[in-house]
C-alpha cells in the first residue's frame, strides 16, 4: 500500500467554497473510481479552522502516480492557488494495512 496524508492549510474563510469546489468537480468520487484506490477520503477539524485533510490509499505508488495526470486531479492543482496557502504531504510507502 501507498498512502498519503495531505494537510491543506486553507486561507482565511475559505475553507466551505474549498470544499464545495471540491464537491462540484467530484474530486473524491473520481479518485475513488480509479484502478487501484482503496480510500481518498477529506477530513474537518473537530474543533473548525482552516485545515482540511485528506488521506489517500492507493494500492502502489504506480497507481497514485496515475492519478496525478487525471483531468480531476488537474482541476484540483487548477483551483488550489484560490483557496489554499500552503500544502503540506506524508508519504508511507510499503505500508501494511491490518485489522
């Protein structure tokens, strides 16, 4: 498994159009429907903010790769200039998922 946690560090009451945004390009329902994703799932902060995670689970690295040249995935990289200040990726390559 390869997974990926991204923390999007969004700009000041920008976060609701971020994922409204997100919502009508169908972000995470594309991605999920690709070859080799088990999860791309967006989190919210219990206690609110400007902060959005997202964690992805990809069967290999190839497979995430892939996705990074889809149009949805490029609508994304279009968009986050308007509403994201900073980005930050941990990456686990080789990881074992368990019960």
């Amino acid at each position: 498994m390869y997974i990926l946690h991204v923390t999007y560090e969004v700009k000041e009451g920008k976060c609701e159009a971020f994922l409204k945004e997100l919502a009508a390009l169908g972000v995470a329902e594309k991605s999920l429907a690709e070859d080799g994703c088990v999860d791309y799932t967006y989190y919210l902060p219990v206690a609110g903010g400007n902060t959005l995670f997202l964690s992805e689970v990809w069967e290999s690295r190839e497979a995430q790769a892939a996705h990074t040249k889809t149009a949805h995935f490029q609508a994304l990289a279009g968009i986050k200039d308007l509403y994201v200040e900073k980005t930050a990726i941990v990456r686990f390559d080789k990881a074992v998922l368990s019960d």
